[in-house]
C-alpha cells in the first residue's frame, strides 16, 4: 500500500503540486527520501523521528520508502516535514488516506512536534484552491493563508492537534484573514525646502511611473526627497497587493498575517552583490528589485555600486521581472519597479562649482560617471542636477505644499491614464509601446519637430524617443491637457539631456524657457 499526501515546490512566486509517497517495504530497517531533495529535506528523517517519539510513537520497524515525485523537480525547504510525517501516519493507519485526498500540507516540524512557521503559505494557499484543494498549514502561516479567496484552511498548532481533528476528537476553526495595515505615515514634502526643480521631477515621476536620478552634493537633498516618493502615490490595487504579498510570503516577510497597501520602498547598500540585488543564492530568494515590486527601488550613491551588479538590472526595468538561472532550473520572480537613484556629482562630493569644488573637475566627475553603463543611464527618464541649498532656502517658511497637495494632482493624473486604457493595455504612461503609445502619446507638429532635432543631434537612442514621448504624456496629464504639444516635449528633453555632471556644461536641445515656469510647487 502506498500513502499519498499532496505538497508543493515553490518555482519563483508560483508554487507546484508535489506527491509525496510513502511505501512499507521488507527488507532491512531504513528510513529513505528520494526525489531530488536538497539537504533541508533530507534532514526531515530527523525532525519527523524526533517529532514522533514527541508523542510517544514509533516509526515501523520496516524500509520505509519517501517518494518526492515528480522526482526530476528539485525539492528545496523544511516545509516537505509535515507532508511527509502525515503521509507515515495514513501508512501506519493512525490518520485515515480518504481524509487526506483533499487536502495540500505545508509545513515544518520542531523536535516536540510542534508546527513550526515556513515561508510562502500565501502561494501554498493560492496553488491549493486552484486545485480544488484545501491547505494545512502552521498556525503562524493561518492569517496569511486565508487571504488565498476561497480556500479551505487548517492552522494547528502541533502534529497531535491535526491528528486529533482529523480523528474527530477535536475541531480546528478556520484561521481569519491578517489586518490590512496603512503602512507607516511618511515624511511630508513640506519639509524640503528649495529644490523646486526636483520636487517638479519627483511629482512628474510619481504620476507617470518613470525612473528618476538626482544629481547634487552632499546635503542637497537628493535621499530627503527619494524618501517622500512613497507617500505621493496611491496605494496598491487588489491585484497588486496580492503580487506583492506573494513575493513578500516567499521570502518570509509577511508577520503574523497583515498586508500592507504602502507601496514597497527599498534601499539597498551600495555594498549589495548582483545576488542581492536581482535574486539568487541557494534557494534562489528575490532580490531587492523583486521586493519592491509594485513600488520604489531607491539606490543612493549609485556610481559606488558595483558595474555588474547596475547592470543586472538592465533586463528588469525593462520587462518588469527577473530570470534567475540555474543549473538546473530557472526561477523567474516580478519586478515591476520605479528606480530612484542619487548621486554625487563626483568622488569628492562637490563638483567642479562652489565651496569646496574639486580640483580635479572635470575629468574626476567623467570618471566617476563612467562607472554607470550608458545602457542603464538611457533607461532613466529624469536626469535632474541639484544645486546645493543656500542659506536663504533655509530661511524661507515651509512650502505652501505639501505631500497631500502634491499627491492630489498625482492621482488625478493616474486617474487620466487609467480611464483612457484600453483593455489588455498598459495604464501608466511609463510603459506605454507600441499602438498604445502611438495613439496616446503622438505630438503636434512643433513638438514632433523638436524631438527629431534632438535625435538628429544624437541625444536620443530608440529607446529614447520612446521615453521622451512617455515622459512628455506624463507632464501633458498633469496639466490636464488633451494635446501634446511643444512645451511638453521640451520639457522632456531637458530631463533627458545626459548624464549631468555639476559644474560642466550641457547643451540641452530646449531651452529652460521653453518650459512653462512651475509656480507652488
């Protein structure tokens, strides 16, 4: 007779159905688990004899044979421990097979058969009702299964308590959903004073979507406003909760249930590997990029990243997910993300301009820029040079506007471009292409004509047409209009002008006065 159990392997964010198959054999006493398990799963044999001697049972004194199929699927995590301990015990005949057919465990063991918390129950949860399955799962992972919809859970505590439900002496209760949290409240953009120029480029980022560089010395405000970034945009919708929360619940971070609807911010250290950036390591974890899916991937001091690790990169801001590759399986997880990057204008900090400049400028500045591949730099689509901040900014009162007033024009312009997708299209103008961008983001004849002279000029790639063209339908959106005209695209064009060293010359292709002058803000 062979047991079955239903379990899964979790591939990315999307988890798949493993049967884990236990067989009695004669033959000498041995306790095997085949089926491409790594190390945590052949250390199960250990946690589930221990947890049966917990409560006072044996292991059969025969070869007992566990079977991970399908075998050529890797096997990775504790969470096999349960699935396999319950599939020993409808063996031996402790827990009747029928009352396990439609169920899926997940779990991990302690020493005194307790159930302990594993990662990922929300995607255990999600793969379980697409089967027509309910889901066993720790206590601790309970609240944040029940958010899977529909599906059929059980939380208990310990082995004894699942046994006993399952035997009818007791009733486990269905776990209820975690909280839905605000997040937490986040700084006011009222408290930046001056830098008028980045609060415009960080409100025309935030309504559109588009990846963003400040460029300034050393208390100029570059982290003050990255850090507000959050605050300015909506919270997340339904679908973008869940995709968020499932790479969150792979990586072990969702507690005790509660879900947040703030948009993602991370900040890795400039000391970050590719692995931690992108994903990767043993088990194949999500990376920082895949964290803050759905939200802002903030990198300060971007120069004193690594090349390769800004470059791993590339791919992600452009498709909005990452492939992880391995030697025997790829692992893909999202990243749609917003990039924020600071930097120094140059290793020193101050640039060839002002108190301080370095003596070095300009070719100190050329080469602490040339760190950063072009490649990377033409997929940013604000390039904005921050001035230090004078005496006399400080001294002002706060700015008549803050994060709400500012987030108010946001969501009336994300409400413009939701309105105007079409089915199956992309809402926010940053990944608008093809027919889409062509019917939405086309310019007057003037504005038109401006954008070749800047391509003709060899200031624009493909890829930068395309983003201008976005960028300009983002700033047209915030001033309510229809029509995307010249003033539009100029303004475009001078975020888009280059990598921007402090204290070197630009020659952008619109002149600051083309671009209407931003009063309040």
């Amino acid at each position: 007779m062979v047991a079955r159990v239903a379990t899964v392997a979790f591939d990315g964010v999307d988890a798949r159905r493993v049967d884990v198959e236990v067989q009695q054999a004669s033959g000498a006493v041995v306790f095997l688990i085949v089926g491409l398990g790594d190390k945590a799963v052949g250390e199960s044999r250990e946690r589930v004899r221990a947890a049966f001697a917990g409560l006072g049972l044996a292991l059969p004194s025969r070869r007992l044979i566990v079977n991970l199929a399908p075998a050529d699927t890797p096997k990775e995590g504790s969470h096999y421990d349960l699935p396999i301990a319950l599939a020993i015990m409808a063996s031996m005949g402790i827990i009747p097979q029928d009352a396990l057919e439609s169920w899926l465990a997940f779990g991990e063991l302690s020493l005194d058969g307790q159930i302990a918390p594993t990662a990922g129950a929300l995607p255990a949860a999600v793969a379980a009702s697409s089967l027509g399955l309910g889901l066993i799962c720790p206590e601790a992972g309970g609240p944040e299964a029940a958010w899977a919809g529909d599906a059929r859970i059980l939380a208990p505590r310990s082995l004894i308590a699942l046994i006993n439900h399952f035997r009818g002496v007791q009733v486990l209760s269905a776990p209820t959903p975690g909280p839905i949290l605000d997040g937490p409240a986040g700084a006011d953009l009222r408290d930046v004073k001056g830098q008028e120029q980045g609060k415009r480029a960080l409100e025309i980022a935030a309504a559109g979507g588009h990846n963003l560089m400040f460029i300034g010395p050393p208390g100029s405000g570059k982290s003050m406003l990255a850090q507000r970034l959050p605050g300015l945009l909506p919270p997340l919708t339904a679908p973008e909760l869940l995709e968020t929360s499932m790479v969150h619940s792979v990586a072990g971070l969702i507690a005790k249930g509660a879900l947040t609807r703030a948009r993602p911010f991370r900040a890795p250290h400039h000391s970050a590997s590719m692995a931690a950036l992108v994903g990767g390591g043993l088990r194949a974890k999500p990376g920082e990029v895949s964290l803050a899916h759905n939200g802002v991937l903030f990198l300060d001091e971007l120069p004193e990243f690594a090349g390769q690790v800004l470059d791993s990169l590339r791919q992600p801001l452009e498709t909005g997910e990452v492939m992880v590759a391995r030697a025997n399986a790829h692992v893909r997880y999202p990243a749609r993300v917003q990039l924020v990057a600071a930097a120094n204008p140059c290793k020193c900090g101050h640039g060839g301009a002002g108190r301080g400049h370095c003596g070095k400028a300009p070719r100190c500045q050329l080469s602490y820029f040339s760190r950063i591949s072009g490649p990377l730099m033409d997929r940013i689509d604000l390039q904005v040079e921050m001035p230090p901040v004078t005496a006399a900014d400080m001294a002002l009162p706060p700015p008549a506007e803050g994060t709400v007033e500012v987030a108010a024009r946001i969501a009336a312009a994300r409400n413009l471009q939701l309105d105007r997708a079409q089915p199956g299209e992309e809402t926010l103008n940053a990944r608008l292409e093809g027919r889409a961008l062509e019917r939405i983001a086309a310019p007057d004849e003037a504005g038109r004509a401006l954008l070749v002279k800047a391509a003709e000029g060899g200031a624009l790639s493909a890829r930068g047409w395309t983003r201008t063209l976005r960028l300009a339908r983002t700033i047209a959106d915030l001033e309510g209009s229809n029509a995307l005209r010249r003033i539009h695209i100029a303004e475009a064009l001078i975020y888009r002008r280059g990598p921007l060293v402090a204290g070197t010359e630009t020659t952008p292709f619109a002149r600051s006065s083309d671009v209407a002058p931003v009063t309040g803000r």
